[in-house]
C-alpha cells in the first residue's frame, strides 16, 4: 500500500470515529432529552384517558373499561357541553385578540422603532409576570368592580350616579382581563424573533420607499411568522383551559367553562367525577391535536424562516418621527388604565383592614406588611417556592431547548411526536395533572428507596409540565430562525457536535434561553394548580398560602399585601438585570 493510500485510510478511519463520536453524544443527550419530555407528558395524559373509560376511581383495580363517562358527557347532557363550549370560545377568542395584539405591539415598538420611555414600558410589562391569575381577578375588582372599586366608585361619585359598571362580570369583559393578564406572555414569545430577525430585509424595504404599514404587512410579519403563530395557538389553548380569572369574575356570577366546571366536578361533586371530568377534557386534546397539525403545516418549510446567519451589524430601527411622544404617551395611558390602576387599587387594598373602594387616610396601616416579612409560615412557603420556581426554571429550559432542537434540527422519526406531546398539558386542566402526579407517586412509593409523594420535587416536576407548550413555543418559534448553514460550517470544519452545539447554536440561541428562564422561574413561582393538588404540610408554597388565606379566612387585605411584595421583587429581579446590561427589548445587541 502506498503512503498515499495510508494517508487517505488513516483520514477515512479518522473521521469515521469522529462520526460514530458525533452520533453517539447526539443520541445520547437528544434521547435523554425525548425520554424526559415523552415521560412528563405521557403520565398525566394516560392519567387522564385511563380514568374517562374507567368505571371505578383512579386506582381502583376492581374498576373495568367502559364507555358510560363519554355518553354520559356527550348523550346524557351530565354537563352543559353546548354553553361550556361556547363560553370557553369567547375567552379563548377574547384572551387571544387582546394579547396577542397589545403582545406583538409592544414587542414591535421597544425593538424595532425608537420609542422613547420603552424602558420604563417594558419594566411595567414584565411586573405583571409576578401576579396570580386569581389575584389579577381581585386585583381588577378592587379598581373597577361596580360596588368597591377605586376608579369605578371616583367616576360616580364625579358624575353623581350611584354606581358604575363597566361590564367587568360579562363574558368578554372575563375575556379581556384573562386576555389583559397574558400579555406579557404574548409579549415573550414574539420579542426573541423580532430580536433575531435579520434587518436586512426591512432595510431593503425602507430603500424602496415602503411605508412603516407596508414593511409590518410584507416583510416583519411574514418573516417572524412561527413565533407569531406560536403567540397564537399558545395563547388560544391557554384561554381554552383558563381556570383562575374566570373562578373570580365570572363563576360567581353564573358564568362557567370548560376548566372551572372540571374543577367542581372534581372538587365539589360528592362522590368526584373524575371520569366524567377526563371525559369532558378529552375533547380539549383534540383541539390541541388539530392545532398542532396545522402548526407544523405552516412552519414546515423551515428555510422560509431562518434569517439570523453568520453575519453581524446594529440594528437600525424605525424613526418615529413627530409621532414617538404622541405613541408612547398613548402607550402609558394604556398601561397606566390596565396595569397601573388595579396595581394601584391592590396596594391601597394591602393598606386597609377592610376595602370599601374609598381611601381613608385614618385607617392606613403596614400591618398587614409586617405579618407577610415576619410571618414563619409564609417565610418557610417562600423558600419552598424559590427552589421550585429555580428548580422547574433550570429543567425546564433544558428541557425545551432540547425537545425544540430535536424538532426542528434533526430528521428524527419522532419529531412530530415530540412537538406534539410539548403541546398536550395544555389539553389537561392543571387539577387533573396534579392528581395524575398525585396517582404516580403513590404507586412509585410502593418501590423501596423511592418517595415522591409529598415532596418539592413532584411540585418543580409539575409545574414544568404545565409551562411546557408554552416554553417550548418560545424555543420552537426562536430555533427555526437560527439558519443550519452556521452549524454546516462548524461541522465541515471538523467540530464534533456537542462542540457544535456549545460553540455555535447555544452562544446564539442565549436571547431565547434567558427568556425562557425568566418566563418559567416566574410563572412556576405563582402557580397554584399543581402546588394545591401535590402540597403536605412540610411543601407549602406562596401561592398555596395566599389561595388559602383569600378562601378560608377570608384576608383581602393580606392577600393584597403579599402580592404586591411579589410585584416589588419582580421589579428588584428585572432592574437586577438591567444593572447587568440585560433588557428583553434588545439582547441581541449584549
């Protein structure tokens, strides 16, 4: 054999154990991720069709399989499926339009125009995140209820009425405050791609004399198109299983859906019906597969998307002109009649032993303060919730980062399946999941050395299976504008894969994976669904307290006290990473 010949074995040898080497960290780390996401979701979701054709209670050998759950929701009208249909539409309908508008408006005006004061918007906007669904409920009663709250109760008394609605306790009044509480949401998922968007293209359009109207119409909207239909369909779903919001403005007042009917069948039924209650969700499945479907249709041509390349350059963003004033004074305005105001009547409400809807100067006091700070519960169900929230946080980001990188960068034969089950909790009420984790850790516990039940980690555990349609999102809206020629070159430059993924995807994918972070560690701290259903004595966490407090005792005014500490170390946490130089607006640029 010839020296040459040597040389090209040695080379072919060479780089197909740099192959083998590729493909085996690749399915490691991928197969981990697939099985980790295939395990979280599948366990609530076999929970949930075991029980809807299961004649005897969740854990009941004896039980069989049986239809009766279906035809009983479906033929026998155990529940109004008709008006909880249409109920649920219009908050879904109402949350979506709301959110997403004022969501994708934001995003658009602090990134890509010069918008004076975004800073301060944006600092208001993410505030939000660190407000419970039912408290962002009460938050809105004690500002604009007709009977005690702070603006509804000033505006009669100017104009002499006796009271003022404002049509807070309709349908599409729900539907607008749920909408109003999910747009800091909606807000995360579009600002990442608008961030990553490649310039260029609008750049060309101002060249050739487009107006502000026609770029938005032909070149922004189209090119951040997956995550706005991710803005979408998240949003869409979530008001589909919204439980919270509707619990407090609109079930009082005989107005229910989907979610807030499961709740009672499960929790105020005598015996539960938790066949009749999985039979119900079932069909919030399909919806999800349907969407699902369509998602993946429209997204398919993934190269349509990928605009961030190899190539580096500021941002030029839009001037405004003579309209920048006008629009952000408009902009708070807004803020200050959705935001402001409720944050305002809430705290005033923290510094009153009882809310008539009036302040009284007489009767303000920090007691209410001191109990939340030197209260030895509360502290101890604080420092449960910051290792969920940090735990959930961390896994979940790992998670999702993971799941949408298999997704949309490999040719997996399960890429379908796993996009598919990152979207399925969404289809199952947060109760249900809670007992479904409630059923598993029971059986483990049967296991010598194994406990889960009564445990943080069934909680941490939970949470990202609830948060996870909406992480993933996040990660899959973000992944497929990251164009594969980057990673092409690294691999053709002999990097292996996870030097690939360390050295080129990851450094460039940090924007989303700090969004994703924040969004989760946030969100998984006020969450109540899954901490209510899994909780012991020794795991009680904030929201579980404050839920507690607000329908046991009852304490508005502590209620009110403790969120606005939430509000305050939500703005601590945000101004925290502006001293780091990070804003969500333009990461990008750090």
């Amino acid at each position: 054999m010839s020296v040459r010949d040597e040389v090209a074995a040695a080379l072919r040898g060479g780089v197909g154990g740099l192959t083998d080497r590729r493909v085996s960290a690749e399915r490691l780390v991928l197969g981990t991720v697939v099985a980790g996401v295939t395990v979280l979701t599948l366990v609530p979701l076999v929970f949930l069709l075991w029980t809807s054709v299961w004649s005897g209670y969740p854990g009941e050998i004896g039980g069989s399989f049986t239809p009766a759950h279906f035809l009983a929701v479906y033929r026998e009208e155990f529940f109004d499926v008709p008006t909880l249909l249409a109920n649920t539409l219009v908050v879904a309908v109402g949350m979506t339009v709301t959110g997403v508008a004022l969501g994708l408006t934001l995003a658009w005006l602090f990134v890509r125009t010069n918008l004076p004061t975004k800073g301060g918007l944006e600092l208001v906007l993410l505030s939000g995140q660190a407000i419970p669904g039912y408290v962002f409920g009460i938050m809105y009663i004690t500002a604009y209820g007709p009977q005690n709250g702070l603006v509804s109760v000033a505006v009669a008394d100017a104009l002499g009425l006796g009271s003022l609605s404002v049509g807070l306790f309709t349908p599409w009044g729900v539907a607008f405050v749920a909408g109003v509480n999910v747009v800091s949401t909606a807000y995360l998922l579009t600002v990442p791609a608008l961030q990553d968007m490649d310039a260029s293209f609008e750049e060309v359009s101002r060249i050739h004399g487009a107006s502000v109207t026609e770029t938005l119409r032909s070149v922004t909207l189209p090119l951040v198109k997956p995550a706005l239909l991710s803005a979408v369909i998240t949003v869409f779903l979530y008001g589909m299983g919204e439980f919270a919001i509707v619990s407090v403005l609109g079930s009082r007042h005989g107005f229910d859906v989907y979610s807030t009917v499961i709740g009672s069948a499960i929790n105020s039924r005598f015996p539960p019906a938790y066949g009749e209650a999985a039979a119900l969700s079932c069909s919030l499945l399909l919806a999800t597969g349907v969407l699902v479907y369509y998602y993946r249709r429209v997204t398919s041509r993934k190269r349509e998307f990928m605009t961030l390349t190899g190539r580096s350059g500021r941002r030029r963003t839009w001037d405004l002109g003579r309209w920048r004033w006008p629009i952000a004074g408009g902009l708070w305005t807004v803020v200050t009649l959705v935001w402001l105001l409720p944050i305002l009547a809430l705290a005033l409400t923290s510094l009153h032993s009882t809310w008539t809807g009036q302040v009284r100067l007489s009767g303000l006091s920090l007691e209410h303060y001191v109990t939340a700070v030197t209260s030895p519960g509360l502290r101890e169900a604080f420092g449960n919730s910051v290792v969920v929230a940090v735990g959930a946080a961390t896994v979940g980001t790992v998670l999702v980062v993971g799941a949408a990188y298999y997704t949309e960068r490999t040719d997996g034969r399960f890429r379908g399946a796993v996009d598919f089950l990152t979207l399925t909790p969404l289809a199952v009420p947060g109760i249900i999941t809670g007992a479904g984790l409630i059923f598993l850790s029971l059986w483990l516990g049967k296991l010598p050395g194994v406990t889960l039940y009564g445990t943080l980690a069934i909680i941490a555990l939970g949470s990202v299976i609830v948060f996870l349609p909406v992480s993933s999102r996040i990660a899959v809206g973000n992944v497929v504008q990251i164009h594969s020629v980057l990673e092409e070159a690294a691999r053709v430059a002999g990097a292996s894969w996870l030097r690939q993924l360390r050295e080129v995807f990851l450094p460039l994918f940090r924007n989303t994976a700090v969004v994703l972070w924040f969004f989760l560690a946030v969100h998984v701290f006020q969450l109540l669904s899954i901490p209510w259903m899994t909780y012991s004595s020794d795991t009680v966490v904030i929201p579980v307290e404050l839920f507690q407090l607000y329908m046991y005792e009852p304490a508005l005014s502590l209620v009110a006290a403790i969120s606005t500490v939430f509000i305050g170390l939500t703005v601590v946490f945000v101004l925290a990473m502006r001293v780091c130089g990070i804003t969500f607006y333009e990461l990008g640029q750090h």
